[in-house]
C-alpha cells in the first residue's frame, strides 16, 4: 500500500522537494495561513491523536499542524479542495455524533479517540495520517519536525554517512561536493 501511495504521489513528493530548496530552514510559525483558527485547532487535535506527546515529543512538537498548514497552502496544493471537504465532512459529522461539543479539539481526549476510531478508514483520515507524519518526518524546512524533533525521535541525523572513495570505480572522482550542513546542524 505504502508504495502504491509513494509512485501515485511521486510527482507532488518530488515538487515538494524541489519547492523547499527555494526555503531556507523555517523557525517557529507565526501562525496560519491556509487554515481558519477554528479548522487549525481541529487539525492539531486530530495529529496529536495519531502522534501524541508523552515519554517522547510528539505531533504537537514538532509542528504537524503548521507542517500541513503549509503544505496545503503551497506544493500540496492539488490537495487542498479534497482536504478542505474532508475537514468539513469530518467536523460535520462529529457534530452529530456529539451535538453538546464545541468541536473536535475542545472534546475529551477519550471522545476524540472514540470518534477517530469511526474514521479511521475514510480517505479524510488517510489523508490526515499521511500529513501528519510526513509533518512529524520530513525536513524543518517544510514547516514541521520542528527543531528536528521527529528526527531526534528516530535518531536520525541529516548528513552524509559515507565518505569517497565510494568504490574502486569511482575513488579518482573529483565530482563530488557534499551539501552545506543546514543552520543549527
């Protein structure tokens, strides 16, 4: 499933990519841009049910929502009408599921569990893990992993592991010019 999703996506991955070396690093967000505060709140409550904080740092840590503010706002941008009806559908529906709750992210977190269990199988929900943790994995200079926290998590630390000669066929080659370590590394 997870390379179905990866070759049918792999056009927007790599435009993603390409948009973010145009980016230096991104510190703390000052705030939303493509989500409504109401529909931002919904969205973080949503990524820390299916990151959440506790021993280790968590959805909230590192940003996933403004990761996925971001991201719907610039190169995941053929998503957003989808993401947008989905959010919509979703808030509906916990609405008449739980008419005396203000909203998703002001329920219980028990209540919030509950209802994600109900839709853990729609296309809004995979859309909403996929972004989540490519907000929690994915380099800061998307606008998550903030101050590389799902990579602390992982243990993961963005450099080169290798060094030349790579092999005998290539230990002459002059070619070579490793990146620029990012701000902070």
């Amino acid at each position: 499933m997870t390379s179905a999703w990866l070759a049918a996506h792999w056009p927007a991955i790599a435009a993603a990519a390409g948009h973010a070396e145009h980016f230096g690093e991104v510190s703390a967000p000052a705030g939303f841009e493509y989500l409504s505060a109401a529909d931002a709140a919904d969205v973080l409550a949503i990524a820390v049910q299916i990151v959440p904080s506790g021993t280790t740092p968590g959805a909230r840590e590192a940003h996933a929502a403004y990761f996925i503010d971001r991201a719907l706002g610039t190169f995941f941008s053929q998503w957003a009408d989808e993401f947008r009806l989905g959010l919509s559908t979703f808030q509906a529906t916990f609405r008449g599921v739980r008419p005396a709750a203000e909203s998703f992210a002001a329920a219980s977190a028990d209540a919030q569990t509950a209802f994600l269990l109900s839709m853990d199988q729609t296309p809004f929900f995979e859309l909403m893990r996929t972004l989540t943790l490519l907000g929690m994995f994915s380099s800061p200079k998307y606008a998550g992993n903030f101050e590389r926290t799902g990579w602390t998590l992982l243990g993961f630390e963005d450099q080169h592991q290798f060094s030349p000669p790579f092999g005998y066929y290539d230990r002459d080659y002059a070619g070579f010019v490793p990146y620029r370590a990012e701000k902070g590394s």
